[in-house]
C-alpha cells in the first residue's frame, strides 16, 4: 500500500558536520584549531560564556585595584603612592571600567574579547609600571603582584591560549626591561626573572589544558546536539508514518464497516442478517487489533504527545460506558454524580485507557459486573474500575503488562496488548496506577488523576446518541475524501431518514454551504 509517505533525507550540512567533528576528536590532542565552519562556530560559543565572566573577574578587579590603593596610600612614600594610585586609578581602572561598559551594553562579543584582552595586557604593564616607579624612588616593593596577575589572567580570566600566551610574554619583556632600566642588581634579577617565567610557563599549560578540554568539550556537545536532532526528526519522520499508516488502513476498515452496517438495514432475511452481524463482529474485533498495534508503535517510538487540559470526569465515563457492545449482559455502576468534577488530563489518551479496562473486565475476566467510582482527595481524584471477574493470581500480575501476553488467548481473540498499553500510557500521562486483585475475587485497577480546578471551552463534551431514524427530514452536508468512505455513510444516513449532500474535495464543501442551508455536517477530521 502506498502510505503517501517520503522520508526526507539527512541534511549534508549536519552529515558533514559530524564528520568534521569526529575526524578532530581523532586526530592529536594538541592542536588547538579547528576546521575553519568548526572553528568560527566555537569562537562563538566561547566568546557566548566570555561575558558573564568577564563582568565578574572586572568587578572583582576593581575592588582588589582599590583596596591596592589604599595599601599604596598607608604603607608607600606620598611621592610614590600618588604615582602608583594614579596608575592603579587612571590605567587600569579606566580599562576595567571599558569592559564592564562594553559587556553590560552587550556590544559585540569580538569587541569585548579586544577590550578584555587589552586590559589583561595594560594592567600587566600597569604593575610593571608601578615596580619601576617605586624602584626608581628607591622604594622596596615586592614583585609578587606580578606573579599573581600572570596567574590570574591565565587561569582565571578565560582569555584564548594565544592571546594569554602572548600579553605574558610582552608583560614579561616589559617587566625584565624596566628591571634593567632601574639598574635592579643583576643576580636579583635573574632570580625573579626565573621565578616570573616559571609562573608563565605553568600559568601556559594551565591555559592550554582548559582550552583544550574547553574544545572537547564543544565537540562532545555539539555532538549531543546533533545526536538528538536526528533522533528528533527520526521521531518525526516516525509519526508522521504512523499518521499515514494509521489514516490508509483504518480508512477501508471504515468504510468496510460503514457498508457492513447499511447492508444489515437494508436485509430482510434472519439468516443473512446474522451474517452480516457475524462480519460487523469481525471487523470491530479487526479494528481494535489495528487499534492496538497502532497505540503501542506510537507508545515504542515516543511520538504519542498528551496535550493536558481540564476535564469534566463524569461525561467523560458516560461516554466510556455508552461505547460497550449493547448485547453485553453487565451490571454498570457509576458512582461519580459531581458533574463539575474535573481532572488535568488527555482526554483522548485517558479514554483509551478507560476503554482497555473495561475492555479487559470484560473480555479476559469474564465479568458480569463493573463498578466505577471515584474518591475526591486534596489535589487528586483516585478512579477506581472494579470488577466481580475472575481475578488474576499473584505470580501472573507482573505478566500481564508484558506486551503479546494474554492469560486466556483463545477466549480473548486479542494480541495481549491492552494491559501493556495502560501502563505506557498512565506512565505518558504520569498517573499512578494500581492493582489489587485475587482469584475469584474481582480485580480493582486505580488511576490516581491530577485534580483540576474547572473546565473551560475546551472541557470534554459527550458525544450526542445516535438517532437510528430521524425525527422528520434533516439535510447533512456529508465531507469525506475517501470515496467508498462517503458512499457507505451516505447511503446508511439515507437510510435513516436523512437528506444528504455528500462532498469529497473542499472547493465542493464550501461551494454547498454558500448555496444552501445544513442541519449537521459531518466530515473526515483530517478533510481537506
């Protein structure tokens, strides 16, 4: 069967993508470049984490850089101490104020990664600065400051390897040149010289290491990213065979019906009659097979999405125990009488598992009575489906949510697929379901269903009974593509008395309601 179905194929640009990615994950670690498409979408997911951390190491900065002043001012010579707090306030604070202006007005990442770089690089120089000033007024000052700020700009900061690696090294030089400059005596300067490059090699590797894990990092999640795009669209391709599957087999199936139903009106001879009751038998049991394999290849594919909303309960239920086959001798009993009764649910979802329940008590524990009730608890309703039928013994309770597992196959004509269903269900809806049951005894299924406040226009409204012949005449516009679909209901609505104009494209549709005027329509859900 053609199911009008075309999977779209794979997008090249994401195919190549994953190559690109997996061939980096296996070449040497130490590169730190990627292909230029991979290395321009990593520039921007880093500089997209640059800006948070950027106001808060500026912010940090500014307080460490006035409280610094305040040391200058108590512990250095006045002449000194207006040198290096006006670099300390003039210099580098003006830089770290650039950053958080450009960050906080949100500019261009690229132009905050520049500010940002080159107030790491001036507040370096400014430190050199401030050693050569106190050096020239004769003042001994630690260079310890230095050592720090290397450390700081490169594990702390965030800034690339490259541009870390390279404000340090001009730190360094300028540092080792304003040492020469202040006549700093030789073997001291060895020593700190040896000691700040030490600090840089180590502030390198550290550098190094969490760009590199950064780079992994990237890779491993955009291949996240990739893996569940495609089991995204595989889902979606998924459903929407499903939604074509679905619509092309049970199509015929209707309209099979459809016809079995028209041709039992329109039988005269007992016989035959029984006949077609026999075939409309089949076909209902057909249609819930096709029903269940259906259900649960959607419940297995995860494309069976619930649209919650509130819901009158009681309405609901009468509908549930209005579809149960008329020749079947039970005792119902509905004890939920608050018809503003409401719960948050699906409301065709829990319809199907209100179905396979009573379906199942029914058909598999050979009951002759069910009773339906309902305990209003502070945030939840707990429905209760009880049964007098046989039971189920302990060590089959497990077994019988198994998918293709029936107690009793032969009675039951089905796949083993109703239970099954109910679990995956309740468990899409997360609604607690219990069994308490014993042979001989009955069997009590709970749904524990979310109490909802009311219902709005969108509550659940029970379906009218149908009239088997109409009071007088009533005109039907009738909209079904499928023609053998349309031709069976139409000829079964004639039958009971209606006057029908019956529709296969939309254009017509439109074109009778304009001329004329209908009592009903009724169209395929999916017409047009």
């Amino acid at each position: 069967m053609d199911y009008q179905y075309r999977a779209e194929p794979k997008s090249l640009a994401k195919e190549d993508e994953r190559a690109s990615i997996t061939r980096v994950l296996s070449r040497s670690a130490w590169q730190l470049r990627f292909p230029d498409k991979l290395e321009e979408a990593y520039v921007e997911y880093r500089l997209s984490w640059l800006r948070p951390r950027a106001i808060a190491v500026a912010w940090y900065s500014l307080v460490v850089n006035l409280a610094y002043c305040f040391s200058d001012y108590m512990l250095l010579p006045e002449p000194v101490s207006n040198l290096t707090i006006g670099v300390r306030l003039f210099i580098m604070n003006l830089f770290l104020a650039a950053v958080l202006f450009v960050a906080y007005r949100r500019m261009a990442a690229r132009i905050l990664l520049a500010v940002y770089f080159a107030c790491y690089l001036v507040g370096g120089l400014g430190v050199v600065a401030i050693i050569l000033l106190a050096r020239l007024h004769q003042v001994a000052i630690p260079y310890e400051g230095l050592l720090l700020l290397l450390m700081f700009g490169y594990l702390v900061m965030g800034l690339p390897f490259a541009l870390a690696t390279f404000a340090s090294a001009v730190i360094f030089a300028a540092y080792v040149g304003a040492e020469v400059l202040s006549g700093f005596p030789m073997a001291s300067l060895v020593s700190n010289a040896f000691f700040t490059l030490t600090a840089i090699v180590i502030g390198a590797m550290g550098c190094y290491q969490q760009e590199s894990a950064s780079r992994n990092n990237y890779l491993n999640r955009r291949l996240a990213t990739l893996s569940h795009e495609e089991a995204k669209n595989q889902n979606e391709s998924k459903s929407r065979l499903l939604a074509a599957a679905s619509h092309d087999l049970r199509q015929p199936l209707h309209a099979m019906t459809l016809m079995t139903e028209n041709l039992e009106h329109k039988l005269v001879e007992q016989e035959n009659k029984r006949t077609v009751q026999h075939l409309r038998k089949s076909l209902s049991q057909l249609g819930k097979l096709l029903t269940s394999l259906l259900d649960m290849s959607r419940l297995q594919f995860g494309v069976l999405d619930p649209h919650l909303k509130p819901v009158k309960l009681k309405p609901l239920l009468d509908q549930v125990l209005r579809d149960i086959d008329p020749g079947k001798s039970i005792d119902l009993k509905n004890d939920i009488v608050d018809d503003g009764l409401c719960v948050s649910t699906d409301t065709v979802i829990l319809l199907r598992i209100l179905r396979n329940l009573i379906d199942n008590a029914l058909v598999h524990a050979d009951a002759s009575e069910i009773h339906i009730c309902a305990e209003v608890q502070e945030k939840a309703v707990r429905l209760s489906i009880v049964d007098n039928g046989v039971g189920i013994a302990e060590q089959d309770i497990e077994r019988i949510f198994s998918e293709f597992h029936s107690l009793n196959p032969r009675k039951s004509g089905g796949l083993g697929l109703g239970l099954a269903i109910v679990q995956q269900m309740c468990a899409l809806l997360d609604i607690k379901l219990s069994l308490e049951t014993s042979p001989d005894k009955g069997s009590a299924f709970s749904l524990l269903l979310p109490r909802a406040k009311g219902v709005g226009k969108e509550g659940f409204e029970v379906e009218p009974e149908r009239q088997q012949q109409a009071k007088g005449l009533k005109r039907v516009l009738l909209a079904e593509d499928d023609l053998q679909a349309l031709e069976s209901a139409a000829s079964l609505l004639s039958s009971w008395g209606y006057e029908v104009v019956a529709v296969s494209e939309i254009d017509a549709a439109l074109a009778a309601l304009r001329q004329s005027e209908f009592d009903l329509l009724l169209s395929d859900y999916h017409f047009g």
